[in-house]
C-alpha cells in the first residue's frame, strides 16, 4: 500500500502503459483520476473498481489546456487534492518517418500532444502540489530520446527528446518546492501503439535484435516502474530518466 491516502491523476488511462498504472496505483491505494480522450477510460474506471479500488474517469484532450485544466480541478474537487501526476499520454503516427518526408501537421499534432500536452500536465501539476505541500509528476518519455535509430519516427522521436529536457527543468525549478519530477523512458512494449506499429514479424523482429533481453516489455512492467517513482521509495529522486528497456540503451552489441 505505498499510495495509501495519495490521489493520482493518470493520462493516456484508457489504455496500455497508463491502464496497467491506474489499476496498480489502485491496488496499491490510491485514490485515482483516469484521464483520456478514448471512452475506453471508463473501461479501466470500471476494472479499477471492480478490484475494490477508488477511481474516476475524465473525458480530455491533453493537447487542449482547458481540458487539462479541467481534469485537475476535478481530481481536487473530487478528492480534496493532488499527490501524484503520471503525464502519460501520448501518440506515434503512421505517416511520422524522417525529416524530408514527414508533414508539417503530423510535426504539429505530434507536438501538440506528446509535448504540449505533458508540458500542460506539469503546469496544472505544479499549482495543484504546491497547495497540497509537494508531490511526484512523472513524465513519460521514451528510449528514443537517447538512442538514434535508422527506422525513423522523427516527430515522436523529437517530442520525447523535449519531454525529458523540459522533465530535468521543472525538477530543478521546483526542487525545493517538495515537487519531484522524474521521467520515465519505456523501451519497445507489447502494448496496442506499438503493435499496430510493428505489423509484421520482420518489423517486430528488426526492433527485438537490438534488445538484449530479446522480448518487448509490458505494460505493467512500466506501472511498476511509475509507481516506485510515484512512491516514497523515490524520495531523493528528480530530474531522473528512469531506463526500463530491457537493456536496449546499454546496449552495442546484443547476444545472438
């Protein structure tokens, strides 16, 4: 029970990495705010509670700053304040390959969300916090911020590059505010977004080659990761990019 008595807010809830959290924050106590765009976030509300834990769902476009707004100030009326923000949200797009080919809007819409969204996340996080007397915001990054890869994903790759920038800033801003800010950097999971991604087993199999563990990770193993970062047990924590790639950054040459 290391979240007994937290209230954690949860974007990109309705699925994958911030479903498997919601439902692990929960078991482990806290009072949860599922927040996404897809109607699916009342899929996880409803398993969430079903397993006996508290949580509500909310309806919002993390690249729209009211509707960010609007999430926290629900978390706060509804459970009388704000422990642990996890920005999780965030989206690949199809048409996103490299620097010549990729558009202007995907750039934008990637941008939008992925960056724009987590950056709202944090502002609302922060003001919500310091009236509570500190807290944990944890940003979701992505290996790719730290590795260059010849299959390019350029606007995605950009934006977590930016997340864990603006990630280290706000801890070093906030850091005396009781404010943690860490970020978390996933390697390649077996969740739906990436899935539909890797469509093929060549595709599958071109990513595997390069982890030296030789299998995507899951969901849940990133839950585990946030919720340490969630937790107490992260209490001398910020600025951090916490790597759980299954070794992929560490890496030059894997096992064959």
């Amino acid at each position: 029970m290391r979240l007994q008595g937290k209230v954690a807010l949860i974007t990109g809830a309705g699925s994958g990495i911030g479903r498997a959290t919601a439902l692990r924050f929960a078991a482990e106590g806290a009072q949860s705010v599922a927040v996404d765009i897809a109607d699916s976030v009342a899929e996880t509300v409803a398993e969430v509670q079903a397993a006996s834990g508290d949580a509500i769902a909310v309806h919002a476009d993390v690249s729209a700053e009211s509707d960010v707004a609007a999430a926290f100030s629900r978390a706060e009326q509804h459970y009388g304040g704000l422990d642990v923000a996890f920005n999780n949200a965030g989206i690949m797009l199809d048409d996103d390959t490299d620097a010549v080919a990729t558009a202007d809007d995907t750039i934008d819409r990637t941008f939008d969300v992925n960056v724009k969204g987590v950056l709202y996340g944090c502002k609302y996080a922060v003001e919500a916090m310091r009236r509570r007397g500190g807290g944990s915001i944890i940003n979701t990054a992505s290996f790719v911020a730290s590795v260059g890869a010849a299959t390019p994903q350029i606007a995605y790759t950009a934006s977590k590059g930016a997340v864990l920038s603006l990630t280290r800033e706000l801890a070093v801003v906030h850091a005396r505010e009781s404010i943690r800010v860490n970020a978390l950097s996933p390697g390649p999971l077996r969740t739906e977004l990436l899935m539909s991604f890797l469509d093929t087993p060549e595709k599958r199999q071109r990513r595997l080659v390069h982890v030296p563990m030789g299998r995507f990770g899951e969901a849940e193993e990133m839950a585990s990761a946030a919720l340490f970062l969630a937790s107490d047990d992260a209490s001398y924590m910020t600025g951090a990019n916490l790597q759980v790639d299954g070794g992929l950054t560490a890496a030059y040459v894997t096992p064959e």
